[in-house]
C-alpha cells in the first residue's frame, strides 16, 4: 500500500464512522449499550483516544524509539480502553465531538506531511497507523450500525 491509496482508505473508513452516528440526537449518542456499556459518546472518546496515541507514538516510531507498552502501564490495551472512557467521561457530547474532529484533523495533516517511505508495507509506521485508525474505524462503524439496526434507530 502506497501513501495514496492509504489515504484514499483513510478518508473513506472515516467518512463510514461519520455516517454512522449522523442524525443522532444526543440523548441517543449518550445511550449505553452500543458496545456493553459504550455509548456512542463513549466510542467517539475511544476514538479520539487512539488517534492521539497515534499522533504520539508515530514520530517516536520515525525517530526508532518504541511504540508505548500498553502492558506494563495499564495492565493491556482493556485497561487502558477502561481507564480512557472514564477519563473521558466527564466531558460533554460537544466536547466529545470538538476533540474527535479537530484530533483527527491533526492526524490528517501528520499523514498527508509523512514521507512516502514510510508507507512501505509493514513498516512500524504504518503498522502503528493502521492499528488506530484504518484497522479501528470499522470496528467502531459496524458496533454503531448494529445497535441502530437492532434498536431501529
């Protein structure tokens, strides 16, 4: 996969998370039970979390340092997922969405201002790239559909 064509899959698994959640009212995307007791809201945090891990680990990868040990900080990835989602819950829906957009601007523009290079096949730029975003996304998108479809939303 080349620079482009990531970001063509980039854009386009992100637009499916958009549309995902559009036309929710906000006492929907505040509703647990998307994903157990995940709302809406709470995915969006997700989200947004793991886009910020990306806009730091990425230029420590470019730099050969290693990507943070979710292990050894919070017990695994479930704990640090755990930990974020109540952090984040004191923040409002709109405060959710603001960081969700303005978050994944910022890794847009780190994207599109990364060398070609790194795009190389599983390189451990892209490999940490894909994990929080292109490998993540539609996790989140097909939760969000099916709580709509089985909720008739």
């Amino acid at each position: 996969m080349d620079k482009t064509e990531f970001l063509e899959h980039f854009n386009a698994s992100w637009q499916a998370l958009l549309s995902a959640f559009q036309g929710l009212s906000p006492e929907q995307m505040k509703r647990a039970g998307v994903t157990e007791t995940w709302s809406v809201k709470d995915i969006l945090g997700h989200v947004t979390t793991w886009e910020q891990e990306a806009l730091q680990a990425l230029p420590d990868i470019q730099a050969g340092k290693p990507a943070p040990d979710y292990l050894q900080l919070f017990g695994g990835i479930d704990g640090f997922n755990a930990y974020m989602v109540l952090a984040k819950n004191r923040h409002s829906l709109d405060e959710v969405l603001q960081n969700l957009t303005k978050v994944h601007e910022k890794l847009l523009r780190l994207v599109e201002e990364t060398d070609p290079a790194e795009f190389a096949d599983e390189s451990p730029f892209l490999l940490c790239l894909r994990a929080n975003t292109t490998d993540h996304y539609p996790e989140h998108t097909q939760a969000i559909l099916d709580w709509r479809a089985r909720n008739a939303i």
